[in-house]
C-alpha cells in the first residue's frame, strides 16, 4: 500500500480509501456485521488506514460499526466521516457542521474520546 499526505495536516493516508456506506443492513441490503468486519480486516492487512464514513449510513449503523472494528488500534486509523448531514426529524440541530453533531458521531457512535482534527468540505 502506498501513502500520501493528507492535505497539509502532515497525516499520512493509503491510496485507497475504504468506503463504509454499506456497512450495515438497516436499509434492506448492505453488510451484516460479520461480513462488514470481514472488508475491514481485509482492508487493514493490505495496509490501508483511511476509512470514510457518514452519520446517515445505514441510519449510523455505519459509524457504530467502524467504531467496533478500529477499538484496539484507533491511533494508527484515519477516521474521515460526514457527520453534518441531515437526519430524519424536525430537530433544527440534527444537521450542520456544530459541536453537537460532531460529538454525537464520535462520541455516541464510533465511541472515540476526541476527535483531532475535523475536515470540512474539500481535502487535499
């Protein structure tokens, strides 16, 4: 696997980019969990350490997932996830790039202390 630098954050990333919106069946197809983690374990030994996610994935499944998977080695992953898009509902501050959306994906649902450096719009 080759790296290459993200932006001018100094962090290095794979080439590839490991893409999870199909982790997670809650819409009628995608990845049950053990399949999911099966395309994690595959991606990480080919040496890939940038994964991509999103708060609505499989209604969050997706991040809940790729939180499990990443526990034992969160220091050497490079976590990007969209969690500003939109949710279901009337809640005026279920969407947007603000504290309480951020805190709900890393926190609640990939379960990471701190998130260390955010990203909006384009990288690279």
């Amino acid at each position: 696997m080759k790296y290459k630098l993200l932006g001018k954050s100094g962090l290095r990333v794979s080439e590839a980019a490991l893409g999870t919106m199909t982790f997670g069946d809650d819409w009628g197809w995608g990845s049950p969990k053990a399949e999911a983690q099966k395309v994690y374990e595959t991606y990480r030994e080919a040496g890939g350490n940038f994964i991509d996610t999103a708060n609505v994935y499989t209604n969050g499944t997706s991040e809940r997932f790729v939180g499990e998977f990443i526990k034992s080695h969160r220091e050497s992953v490079v976590l990007a996830t969209k969690y500003s898009l939109a949710t279901p509902g009337d809640d005026p501050n279920a969407s947007g790039n603000h504290r309480k959306s951020m805190m709900q994906a890393y926190v609640y649902r990939v379960r990471m202390n701190v998130a260390v450096r955010v990203f909006t719009g384009k990288m690279g």
